[in-house]
C-alpha cells in the first residue's frame, strides 16, 4: 500500500494504511445520519429555530457533503473553496496549541 493524501479520501499521509477521520466515522452514510439527526434537534430547540427556520430542506445533506470532504473523504471536483480553507484552518499550527508548541 503507499502513502496517500489526506484529501485524497484513502489514508492519512503520516503512516500508510491508517484510516483517515471521514473512515473512521463511517463515511457518507454517518456522516449523513450525524447532519440529519443534529438540524433535527436543532429545529426542535426554541433558540435555534429562528436561526434555522428557513433553512433549505437539502442543506444537511450538503453539510454532510462538506464534513466528508474536510475530514478525508471524497472531494468535490474541484474540492469546493471552503472545505480547502477548512482543512488548511485545521491543520496549521496555529489552529492547535499543541502544535504550536511542538513547532515553537
């Protein structure tokens, strides 16, 4: 097996064969539970739902599209701006004290 890209949905680059976040957390069909049963309990909760009230029906079908992406799964082609942004947010060194530490 070789080393594989994060983004590229197959392992995590640091040691081959090891799953990345979008395996582990089942894939799409998680991942598409996990949206639906949030924005469910979010449409039930009185200081949310004005936020959300006129949220689109498939808007958790596309946030579940997005989690896939920015944790390792399959990409959009081309991979969409804000999963890119996301993933860089997360992987630098600023975004984890623990990182920064070990850079420092």
């Amino acid at each position: 097996m070789t080393e594989q890209s994060v983004v590229d949905g197959k392992h995590a680059p640091d040691k081959p064969g090891t799953p990345t976040f979008y395996e582990w957390a089942g894939g799409d069909e998680a991942l598409g539970r996990l949206a639906e049963v949030f924005y469910g309990h979010v449409l039930k909760d009185p200081l949310l739902v004005p936020l959300f009230a006129d949220m689109d029906k498939d808007h958790p079908k596309h946030v579940a599209k997005w989690l896939a992406e920015v944790f390792g799964g399959p990409t959009a082609t081309p991979p969409s701006a804000e999963a890119t942004r996301t993933w860089r947010a997360c992987t630098s060194a600023e975004a984890s004290p623990r990182r920064s530490a070990a850079a420092g």
